[in-house]
C-alpha cells in the first residue's frame, strides 16, 4: 500500500524540506529500497507540490549503484543525457557526476536541460562526498521567478519562444572555447560526424560543420514559459541567462574569475563564433539587458543547502532550479535524470530502469 504526502514526517531544515528516515529501517540496500518503494507516491506528491524534498538518513546507500537501485523506486524512467552542456562522466548505468567545473566557480540556478523540448522531469542528485568548506546545493522556485520577471520581458522571450546555438569543438580544440568546455564527442557520445547529423536530426536540431573540429549546433525552439503537465501551474522555463555573453561575464567576475571574465570578453570582441548564445525562434539574439535582468531575478531567489554525506535531493526539474557555490577540498555529487514513466517511450530517451 502506497503511503500518502500527509504520512511523510516532513520537517523544514534549513529551509528545505527534508524526510529523515529511521536508519535502522534502512540497515540495507534492500530494506532503503523497499522504504522508497513504499513511500513512492507520497514522495512524487510532495515534489509535485513543493518541488524538492531532501532525504537524510540512508547510510547504507554507499556507492553509484545503492544510489541507482534506490531512485528506480521513485523515479523508475532514468534518461541519457545526449545533447546535454555540462561535462560529465558516466558512472554506473545512466548515474552521472553532477557538472564538473572548476571548484572556484559557483553553478548559477537553472533547470536542467531547459533548452530542450523533452527536459527531464526530475533530478536526484546524491552526496557521496561533501566539501570541504562551501560546495552548497542551490535552488530556487521557478514559480516565484514567473511572477518577479518583467511582464515585458517575459513576453519578448515568450512570443517567439528561444532556442540555443552552440559552437562544439573536438577535444583536441575544446581548451580555445571560452567558458564551460564540452566537446561534441562528449555531447554526443560519439567520434562519428554523421552519427552527430543523425542524432541532432533525429532530435529536431540543425548542424553546421564549420571546420573540421567544430560543429554549430541549434537546438529546437522551446517556449520560455511552460505548464506543470501534473499541476497544470504555470513556471519560468529557460536559459536565457545561462547562454548570454554578458551574463557569463557578470558570473566570472561574481565569483572572482578575472581570467574566465578576461577570456569571455575577448571571445565577444575577437571570436563570437565560438561563443553559444540564445536566441529568440526568429533567429534574433536574446538581448542583453534581458538576459541580466532574469539574471538577477534568478540570484535573488537562489538559496542554499550544504548536504551530508548519503543525503539524496530529490527535485522536480520544472517547478525547482538548481545549482551550487564555489569551494574548496574535495566534494562528489552523483545525479540522476528521470523522465515521467507515461513520457519516457514517447521521448525516446531510454528504457524505464
């Protein structure tokens, strides 16, 4: 029998609302599984109300494949992650490192993969390793950024919808690309040039060979605000702000990166073609005062939890963005994407697992 949201204990730590469980209900990797397994519907109701929901206590989850048998309980529909802009790296089945960048850059919020028709549902992120000092998990209410984003904005990035142009290079090339450096052979999973035509076709996307180690790839037009398809509440749903120049210049220079912010300006003075950048659906750049005010918007709302280790964080990925702050020492965090299983077939992005 499926417990309910109201039998959850729920109780609110900093600021985030947070399931402890018994850990001697949870001696086992078998016994955690069976306590998600059963509390399965309660959870999925309380991420589709409050939109994250950490969950503390499960000690004897102690590796990728504890964290992937238990999340399949909850979030049966784990998805690849083709076409996606962070580096990461594969770990056991679809369970990824969460995006690798340097330790002194923070990760301003944003929904994960929201430059795309079929984002994933929900997020579940695990703390294997926490940081030293800093490393806190961000997030922030998209509902609340709908309602503090400038009607005028909103309908300038809603009227035509965006979509995102990126420059991908080879790995031999990559380190010549300003900012966050993915190369297409990580993006696609593949050193096969008409593998990549297939694939980016087969999704909807445009690529243009540009040289021989570079690939310009326009992702499909995405509306900026979307409906919860549980709910039916509506929520800002973009990277506006992610992929504009000048937001990543704002970024490097917030978090003390002179060279990356050195870097960023010159590329837009010298290289503009290397630069990924978003675009509104009728090929018109996103302008940038637009792009720093939902900027802004988006950093007022951040907020911040230090997670412990075996802590998972469960988000629903349109309702609650996520990121994280610069730190130091070491620190790993495993993720997991997850479609809606009724959604899952019709995305294509995966076996239900």
């Amino acid at each position: 029998m499926t417990t309910r949201v109201s039998d959850l204990p729920i109780t609110v730590e900093d600021g985030l609302a947070t399931w402890t469980v018994d850990p001697a209900a949870a001696a086992t990797t078998e016994q955690a599984r069976e306590l998600v397994k059963e509390n399965a519907g309660a959870v999925l109701d309380h991420l589709h109300r409050d939109g994250a929901l950490r969950v503390r206590g499960l000690r004897s989850v102690r590796a990728a494949k504890d964290f992937n048998a238990v999340v399949a309980e909850v979030l049966p529909a784990l998805r690849d992650y083709v076409g996606g802009t962070s580096p990461r790296e594969q770990v056991h089945g679809k369970i990824m490192t969460a995006t690798y960048v340097p330790p002194d850059w923070s990760i301003i919020l944003h929904q994960e993969m929201a430059y795309t028709r079929t984002l994933p549902a929900y997020l579940a992120f695990y703390c294997e390793r926490p940081a030293d000092h800093g490393g806190l998990s961000t997030w922030g209410d998209m509902r609340a950024a709908l309602d503090r984003v400038d009607r005028g904005v909103r309908e300038r990035l809603d009227r035509h919808g965006l979509r995102l142009g990126r420059t991908l290079l080879a790995p031999e090339t990559v380190h010549l690309k300003p900012g966050v450096k993915k190369p297409w052979t990580e993006v696609f999973g593949t050193t096969d040039r008409a593998e990549v035509d297939r694939v980016a076709a087969e999704r909807g996307w445009e690529t243009e060979w540009i040289r021989d180690d570079a690939v310009r790839l326009y992702q499909e037009v995405v509306p900026a605000v979307r409906e919860h398809p549980v709910t039916g509440v509506s929520v800002w749903c973009n990277q506006a702000h992610f992929f504009n120049p000048s937001c990543m210049m704002r970024w490097a220079a917030e978090d003390g990166r002179e060279p990356e912010r050195a870097e960023q300006e010159r590329a837009a003075r010298e290289n503009p073609e290397l630069l990924d950048r978003m675009y509104l659906g009728n090929g018109d750049p996103v302008g940038d005062d637009d792009a720093l005010h939902v900027y802004r918007v988006l950093r007022e709302l951040e907020r911040g939890v230090a997670l412990q280790a075996t802590d998972l964080l469960l988000i629903d990925n349109l309702l609650v963005a996520h990121g994280r702050t610069a730190f130091q020492g070491e620190r790993r965090i495993l993720v997991a994407l997850a479609d809606r299983p009724e959604q899952a077939a019709q995305n294509g992005h995966g076996e239900a697992q």
